[in-house]
C-alpha cells in the first residue's frame, strides 16, 4: 500500500515536471524564440503574451527578450575636435529590440541574451559617437549657435544603419556632460577673450567713425550758421554806416546843435538813476547845462568853445561867482542843481 502510494506520486511529480517543462508564459512586453535542438527560424517567434507549449526534456530552449527601452551609457571618453581641441565627454543611448519582422530573431543569433548584446553595444556606441563628434568643431557644440543636437541625431542615425542587422533600433541618443580638461579650458577662454577683442575693437571703430561723422556734421552746421551769422552782421554794419552816414550828414548842418545833443544825450546816461554829483559846473561839458541860471541858458542854445568843450562862464549880474561848484541830487524824473558856495581858501 504505502509503495504504491509513493509510486503515485512520484507519477504525478513527474507529470507535473513534464507539464511544467512543456509549457512557458510570455509577457506583453516580451518576445520568445523557440529553438528546436538549438536551430531557430521566422517560425520560431512568439509575440503572442500568454501561456504557450513546447516539447519537453531538451528539444524546445525558449528565450524570452525584454521588448522595453533600454539604457546604455558610456564612461567619460575624451577625443579631440576638429578644430585640435580636446573634450570629454559622456554619452546615453536608448535602445530597444527590433521586433519587426524578424527582428527578434537577428537579436537573438546576434547576441542571444540582452546582458550579452549590452556589452557590445557601448562599444559600437563609444565608436561612433567618438567618430561623429569629432567631425565638429569645438564652437559648433556649444553656444547660441550649437549643433549639438544635429551631432546626437546624426550618432543616432549611424547606429541605426550599423545595428540594423542585429535587431537592434537606437531610440535616442544624447550628450550628458561635456568637459573641458584645463589644458582646453585655456585656449577656450584664450580664443573668447580674442573674440571678445575684436568684437571691442570692431564697436570701438564704429563708434570712432560716428563720432567723426556727428562732429563732421555739427562742424558743417556750426560753418552754416557762422557764415549766415557773418552775412547778417555785415548787413547791419552796412545799415548801421548808412545810418550813421545820414545821422552824421544831418548833424554836420548845425555843429553847434550836434554838439548840444550829444551833452544832452551823456548827461542823460550820466544821470540815469539816483545820483550825486559833485563837480566844477564851469568848464566841464555836459554838467554846466545843469545851471539853469547860466547866461548860457539865457541865450537859448549854449555854444561850445573852439575846442568843443563848456562854454566859459559870462559876467552877469546874477551870475554866480567863479569858483563856485553844482551840487545836485538828481532823481529820474527830477534834474535840478543848486549852487554852493565854495570854500575859502
């Protein structure tokens, strides 16, 4: 009893090994190749997700592979520019296996297991991202005017055509850092200060020749109105002569009236505001027409000397003694004088 008890189970232990070994489950984000005693065709892939069968013990292997993005990354590679500049740099790539058509199976005689295809692939990845990159120029990879992702894309596309065989698609390529060894750093900051240099220079020359051209111009403006300025003042030079020329006609008519007017015109001037005056009134033009008492203003209009000066004092009887000095305080609208007597000596 107890042997055929043991005997049943071990059947059914068995039984279930064999059901368990002839059957395998596929995810929805895997593939399968079933290889029959290790040979695979078109035939062999399994995109169906779901429970499957295979022929037990060892005639059917089944490898499943992982149909997600996957990541590859490089280490800090340096390599030089095309311009003899050295950088370094590190590099990401996301890839995936090609399930189109038999693209899982190319994977798979390429490289069986993604551990394995892993390795290689950021090999072929450090290739050809060192390749490309350094067909560029170090200032085509940075700054406003970068390439950069014209480089990634172009990386992306070489991989594409070399791994296109191998069931491989490259998904995107990217530039994670970029440095500058010191040795770099130098001639880039060499190169930017030569650069901002001559861009200094190129704004100094600009701004040399506007400000020639302003002075130019306010030279020219300035000649413009000194000319105009020199015309304008000849005109009213002119005038004025022909004014003076007609003024000087009239007056030479009556000297003596000319004479008159112009002590008149200076006294005014003289007297223009609030003043005292002290002065010999005899002989002092035009301060002796300020003695109204005068024989002078007696007669009217008075005659200047012969040599233009006050006419002298007459003998009269209210005349005022000589050696008599005018005193006045004039206002504007008051001229008035009053004779004092001066001091004995």
């Amino acid at each position: 009893m107890n042997k055929a008890f043991a005997v049943i189970v071990g059947l059914v232990v068995l039984l279930m090994l064999v059901v368990f070994s002839s059957t395998y489950t596929v995810k929805y984000n895997q593939v399968a190749i079933k290889a029959t005693f290790g040979r695979a065709d078109e035939g062999s892939i399994i995109t169906e997700p779901g429970l499957h069968y295979r022929l037990p013990v060892f005639i059917d292997r089944v490898t499943t592979l992982d149909t997600r993005l996957q990541l590859a990354e490089s280490g800090v590679e340096e390599f030089e520019t095309d311009d003899g500049l050295q950088i370094a740099v590190r590099a990401f790539l996301l890839w995936k296996v090609d399930t189109a058509g038999d693209g899982p199976l190319r994977f798979y005689k390429s490289y069986r297991e993604l551990e394995d295809a892993l390795d290689l692939l950021q090999i072929e990845f450090r290739t050809q991202f060192q390749g490309v990159l350094s067909t560029y120029a170090f200032d085509d990879l940075i700054g406003e005017t970068s390439q950069l992702a014209d480089a990634e894309e172009s990386i992306r596309a070489a991989l594409a055509a070399s791994l296109a065989s191998r069931g491989i698609v490259p998904v995107t390529v990217g530039i994670s850092q970029l440095v500058l060894p010191p040795k770099t750093s130098q001639a880039v900051l060499s190169r930017m200060q030569a650069t901002r240099n001559v861009l200094a220079g190129a704004e100094r020359n600009a701004g040399t020749a506007a400000a020639e051209r302003i002075r130019s111009e306010g030279n020219t403006m300035a000649d413009k109105i000194r000319a105009f300025a020199n015309q304008r003042a000849e005109e009213i030079r002119a005038e004025g002569q022909r004014d003076a020329k007609r003024y000087l006609e009239q007056m030479a008519q009556d000297e003596d009236l000319a004479i008159f007017l112009v002590w008149l015109d200076a006294l005014e001037r003289m007297l223009a505001h609030n003043s005292t005056v002290i002065l010999p009134a005899e002989g002092f033009a035009p301060l002796h027409l300020m003695r109204p008492d005068s024989v002078e203003f007696r007669n009217a209009i008075p005659v200047p000397s012969a040599d233009g000066t006050a006419p002298a004092p007459k003998t009269a009887p209210d005349a005022v003694p000589s050696g008599t000095t005018a005193a006045a305080d004039v206002d504007d609208d008051d001229l008035s004088a009053r004779p004092t007597e001066a001091p004995e000596r």
